[in-house]
C-alpha cells in the first residue's frame, strides 16, 4: 500500500485542500467507480476516546487537588491553597486547549471515502497523505460500536501488505504494531457505515461477506470501555 503525499495548499486559498480534483481524493475516480459514502470523526468522540480529553482532564483535576491539599497542609489556609491552584490552572487548561485543538484539527483536515472499488483515507495535518486501500487486499474488518453510534472501523490488510504505524496515527487500531491497521475513527452511524463497506466488499470480491454476529465468538476485536465491538466483514 502506497501513499500519495501532498504538500499544503498555498496561501490565498479557501481551505487547504482545494486542490483535490475531487472532495477526499488524489485523483479523479476512473469511469464507472462511485462513491458510496463519505465523511469524517467526530471531534468530540476523537476528543474523547483518541486524545483522552476526559482522563485528562480527571488527571489534572487530581494535580490541582494536591497542590491545595498541599498547601493546606503546611498551614496556609484557604487562600494559600487558593494561590497553588491559581499558579498551576492557566498551565492545565493550556494542555486541555491543545489536544482538543488537535483532535478538531484532525478532524476538519481528515476525510474518508468509500467506493464499491476502494476505501481512501486522506489524513494529516501539516502534510496530507491519502492511503488507497482496494476492497481486493482487505482480508476483514471490524467494527467497535459506541452507545451514542460512534465507532471505529478497523481494516485488516492481506498478509505482506503494511504501511507503517506512525504514517497512520491516529488513524489506526490502538496498539496494533506488528501488523498495523488503518481505522476509520470515531465515524458517526458507523453501523450503518459498516454495512455499506461489507456490501461493497461482497460485490468486489464475489465472496460472501459473513454477517457480524455469525463471528462474533471467532474473530471479534476485543471490546472497549466505550462500546462493544464485532467483525464488519470477513470472508467465506
């Protein structure tokens, strides 16, 4: 698997990739190819469940409640403790700003496309690289539900097929390392969504796609704090 590199769009333009031939895509699609579905995370999922705004914020709740307890301790009083926790919440609040910052930022500069050829992934911030992933070299897929509809689509490569994990973050599955995989994050009514790329995978390849609870036991990704999870697609 190959990516297509693009460098950022120049200034004076309405947004940084108006030089997309076609919304999402390097590259017109060939005659006959069509989209099927299009979109992007959810920020404030990929806030919460990639960027781990909530925990962060619980985190440093935690230091900003010692530094008072802290100062209480040594004989400070209420406004001692008030100073510790003053000093320190600017600080806390400029982290919480930055990775919610990067979690919008990964979103609005993220675009995912699916075809009834192909999956395209454009991601990166500084600099755009689109994944072309045919529905032919995908051996499965999965898919890790949340209770608000939200999910995580991971793809599993064939064997000898492999972009590098760093290239993909935080567009692949969590801690997959040997053998990476691409994961469309966070997508709204990712159900629905995996249906349409189990039936795309179906038509391409001619195989049965087996339906998600027919695996459920064999081959499902392990499940998650937010959600449950299960295959999308996997052949018969």
């Amino acid at each position: 698997m190959k990516a297509v590199v693009r460098e950022p769009a120049g200034a004076g333009r309405r947004h940084e990739h108006e030089f997309e031939p076609q919304f999402g895509l390097p590259e017109k699609l060939p005659e006959g190819e069509r989209i099927l579905w299009q979109g992007a995370p959810d920020w404030r999922a990929m806030a919460l469940r990639v960027f781990h705004l909530r925990k962060l914020a619980v985190y440093f709740g935690v230091i900003l409640a010692l530094r008072a307890a802290n100062a209480l301790y040594d004989g400070g009083g209420a406004l001692a403790a008030a100073k510790s926790v003053a000093i320190a919440l600017p600080w806390c609040l400029l982290a919480l700003a930055l990775f919610a910052g990067l979690a919008w930022l990964s979103t609005r500069t993220t675009a995912y496309t699916l075809t009834d050829r192909r999956v395209v992934m454009r991601v990166g911030i500084v600099l755009s690289l689109t994944f072309n992933l045919p529905l032919r070299r995908l051996e499965g897929a999965g898919l890790r539900l949340g209770a608000d509809g939200v999910g995580d689509i991971p793809l599993q490569l064939l064997r000898g097929e492999r972009i590098a994990y760093l290239h993909l973050w935080p567009h692949a599955r969590p801690w997959q390392l040997k053998q990476p995989e691409p994961m469309l994050r966070c997508v709204p009514e990712a159900e629905a969504v995996a249906q349409r790329l189990r039936d795309a995978w179906a038509a391409c390849t001619g195989v049965a796609a087996v339906p998600a609870a027919a695996q459920a036991q064999a081959s499902a990704t392990p499940p998650t704090t937010h959600g449950h999870a299960q295959p999308a697609l996997a052949g018969r």
